[in-house]
C-alpha cells in the first residue's frame, strides 16, 4: 500500500442525535421530519439559543456572540435545528468541553460567528464592499442580474430558510442588523418575476436561468413551481439551475409531499422538452451531509431532474485543507449523489477577513486536491473577480503576492462595458487578505491607512493587443 497525502476513507452517515439537547429532549422524529416544525424552531437569537443548548454553552460564548452581532454582524441569526444540530455533534450539551467544541467547530463558525472570531486588525479589507460583485449594477430588470453572455441570475426573493455569517449578498438577503441596512426591491414580488419572465421572453441568447435569492425553498411552492414552469415555456432557456442551501439546512423542506409532487411534474415537463434541472445547494463541511440530506438529494433525483451539485465557500476555519475538501467532496459523492461542484473563495465583503484566504493558498488547496476524486467530480476553486465573474484561481494573469493583489481579464462584455472599448483588455483586481502578506505587504497597506490613502494602489493595467488570452499564470515566470 502505498502511503499518500489524503487518505480515503468512505464514511458512514450519521443523523446527530438531537435529543442530546436539552431543549429538544423530548422532540419526537416525525416533528423532526417536518418542515413546519424545523421552521418554527429555528434559532433567531442568543435567548432562544440558550434555551436549546442549556447550561452548557457559556456566558463568555453569550456575550461574545452578542458583541458581534452588535458591532460585526453583517447577517441576522438564523439557524435551523437540523443545522444546530450538527455541530459538536458528538459532544453532550452538559459535558465540561461543550462550549469549546462549538467554538471550534466549523458549522458553527460560519453560521453563527462570534466577535473572537473576527480579525482585530483587519476585519474588513480596505477594499471590501457591499454587493461586492456588482450584481445590482447588472440587474437587467430588477433582481434579474446578466452578468455573462449567455445566463443569468434571478434572484426571486431576498430570504432564506438559514443565514450564513459570510453571506456574499449581505447587501440584500436577510434583515437588518445594527451595522447593515438591508436594500430592499423596489417592485413588488409578482412584478418582479414578471418583469423577469418577460425579459427573457425578449432575449433569447440567453439559454441558462439560475433561480436563486435568498434560497428558493422560502417562496411558497406553488409560486416557485409557477416561475419554473413559465421559464420551461420558453424554448431559448435549456438549462435551469434552483439555488437551495435548504437542500443541507432544512432537507425536511425538499422531503415534504407537495414539493416532491411538483419537482416530479417539473422533471417531467424539463425532459419532454430537453431542458436541464438541477438543484445547486451550499455544503461547507462534510458533517452536514446528514442521512436526512442524502434522502432530500436521492429524492430530488428520483424527481426526473438532471443532477444535484454543491457549490461550497472556502473558508478559513471551516474547510480550508485539502482533507476537509477531500472529505466533504467524497461525503458528497458517495453518500447523497451530490456532484461536488465548486467552491467560491470568499467575497470581499464587509467583515469577512477572518473567513478569506489568500488566491496563493486556494491556488494550493487546489493542486492537493486533484487526482483523488473522479475528474468530472474534482470540484474547481473559484474566485469570483468584481466586474469579470467567476475564475478558476489558476487563470490568474497577475499575481503580486507582496501586496496581495491579482489582476485579471475578462473575455464577454457585460451591459455595464457595453461601450468601453478596452474591457476586454483591462485588467480587474482582487485583494488577498492582508494578514496573509508578507511583513512589507503587510506594512505598505498600514502605512496607506495610516496615510488615509488605502486607496492608492497600484494600478490595474491593460493586456497587449493580442493579450486576450493571459500571458502567465502568476505562479510561472513572467517571461515564460
Ligand atoms: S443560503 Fe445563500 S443566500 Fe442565504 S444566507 Fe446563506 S449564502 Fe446567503
């Protein structure tokens, strides 16, 4: 046998025992089964948490969290128990190391961040931003981004069934905290999706519609099975694609009887007609992939749909190795058919230093993990560059890891570019972290903040003519 870097293990799935809870010692399956039950349950804030988890979870913890939520907190909490529940799985609520396994367990890091958490040097990058991919600048009608050729994002609603702290559309899903106002849509929900239906009744070179949000499972099934329906009566669309987190975060929601019914008549519609369905879902960790999870995911597929995909974030603390990729990549695959996909590296949002890594260490995280998994199930790292779109982390043109920033290129214009001329020759920036940099790096942006002038840099330049095509990967000599 030879001995390699990531050794494979199958692993066995295992629905945490929640009645090692104290405020749900007495909840019964069939109210864990249920989505309504898992809905109304949910834990919206530090009181209603306590009360879950008891004596164990301590003061400091409390009061860290309440720190955050206070003065960092970008999203409001809301978590639900079946995602409470898988972290610290196998520690007892009442057990001396409770608090500190939930401190250090990768769920709750991101789905319920404690002011500890955050860097104290630099929460935010100088350059962080809300909205930070521009989407709303690309909206062709409200919520309806085109931001590549030929899809686009539909973001139907601006709610979720969960809220992760790292959220990238901070700027409009979920409610208010005490540092972040919420943008709200100005039309009402059914003009919206009118409004969207029709634009791509007029534009028909775009063949691929994400419906997202927020996450499709809080739209009321009828209304979400009535937009999938008219999107399907639109010959140019071929591929449909329903963002879910809830997939993982409340599978009880994808489980339940109606909406297997309309999925199974959606399916059937889709492949009459030769059209795509998939579900995207959002798993960071392998101990999220429940049995429960793997029923939603094999139900889904027994619907007729074409696949179940994970788009993952990488993040600091929560899966940033290439075991913890591996494991939930496999976790994925082999327990609940769900084709790993992507993983994001983290938007520069407001707060999110903490989470981020460096393009230098996803470039990394990226070679550990090839040649373990089948090829088409070798999820990419991404890093989704403002004003280009998503990038795999080695189609870098320019990389200068003193100052921490990349530079990159872009091959489509976008409504925004329609009438520059050099878009497809300039190059987009993207910042790594700066407690990542090297000391100079790290003292050239405190000096600039300092300065007051962080927002100095230097400047991203234009490719050659013929430079459409980058001329090095970052990682390879310049001259090459
Ligand atoms: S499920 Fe998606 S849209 Fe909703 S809070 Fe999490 S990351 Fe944001």
């Amino acid at each position: 046998m030879i001995e390699q870097p990531y050794a494979y293990r199958r692993a066995d799935l295992a629905e945490p025992d929640w009645t090692r809870l104290p405020g749900w010692a007495r909840v019964t399956r069939e109210e864990w089964e249920s989505a309504q039950w898992q809905r109304a349950h949910c834990v919206k804030n530090i009181r209603q948490l306590r009360q879950v988890l008891g004596a164990g979870l301590s003061e400091e913890f409390c009061a860290d969290l309440e720190r955050d939520q206070r003065e960092r907190a970008t999203m409001s909490m809301l978590v639900p128990p079946q995602m409470l529940n898988t972290m610290a799985p196998l520690v007892a609520a009442d057990a001396a190391g409770f608090t500190a396994a939930l401190y250090a367990d990768p769920v709750r890091r991101y789905m319920i961040p404690v002011f500890s958490d955050r860097r104290a040097d630099w929460p935010s990058h100088p350059y962080a931003s809300r909205d930070s991919l521009h989407e709303a600048e690309m909206w062709a009608v409200e919520g309806l981004t085109h931001r590549y050729p030929t899809k686009v994002l539909a973001e139907v609603l601006p709610t979720c069934p969960q809220y992760c702290g790292h959220c990238t559309r901070m700027d409009l899903v979920g409610n208010p905290t005490p540092v972040i106002a919420k943008h709200k849509f100005a039309l009402a929900r059914e003009d919206r999706l009118g409004a969207m239906i029709a634009y791509l009744k007029r534009t028909p070179g775009v063949r691929d519609v994400v419906v997202s949000g927020g996450d499709v499972a809080n739209l009321p099934w009828p209304r979400l099975e009535a937009f999938v329906a008219a999107l399907l009566e639109i010959d140019s669309i071929r591929d449909i694609r329903l963002a879910s987190k809830a997939l993982m975060g409340l599978p009880q929601f994808w489980l339940s009887d109606e909406v297997r019914a309309g999925m199974a008549r959606l399916g059937a519609t889709a492949r009459e007609r030769g059209v795509s369905i998939a579900i995207h879902t959002h798993v960071n960790a392998a101990q999220s992939v429940t049995p429960l999870v793997a029923r939603a995911a094999r139900a889904m597929l027994e619907t007729g749909i074409r696949d179940v995909r994970n788009q993952g974030v990488l993040l600091h603390g929560v899966n940033d190795s290439a075991q913890a990729l591996l494991d939930l990549s496999f976790t994925l695959l082999d327990g609940a058919n769900i084709m790993p996909y992507y993983f994001y590296m983290c938007d520069m949002i407001p707060g999110s230093e903490h989470w981020r890594l460096s393009l230098a260490q996803a470039q990394s995280l990226q070679h550990q993990i090839m040649g373990y998994l089948p090829g088409f199930a070798t999820p990419r790292i991404v890093c989704d560059v403002p004003y280009v779109g998503k990038r795999w982390v080695h189609q870098v043109s320019r990389y200068d890891t003193r100052l921490g920033i990349s530079y990159w290129t872009k091959n489509y214009r976008t409504a925004v570019e329609a009438d520059d001329a050099l878009a497809l020759r300039r190059e987009y920036a993207y910042y790594d972290p700066i407690h990542t940099l090297p000391a100079d790096g790290q003292q050239w942006w405190l000096d600039r903040a300092r300065g007051g002038s962080a927002t100095v840099v230097p400047e991203a330049g234009l490719m050659p003519e013929a430079g459409l095509a980058p001329a090095g990967t970052g990682l390879t000599p310049a001259a090459q």
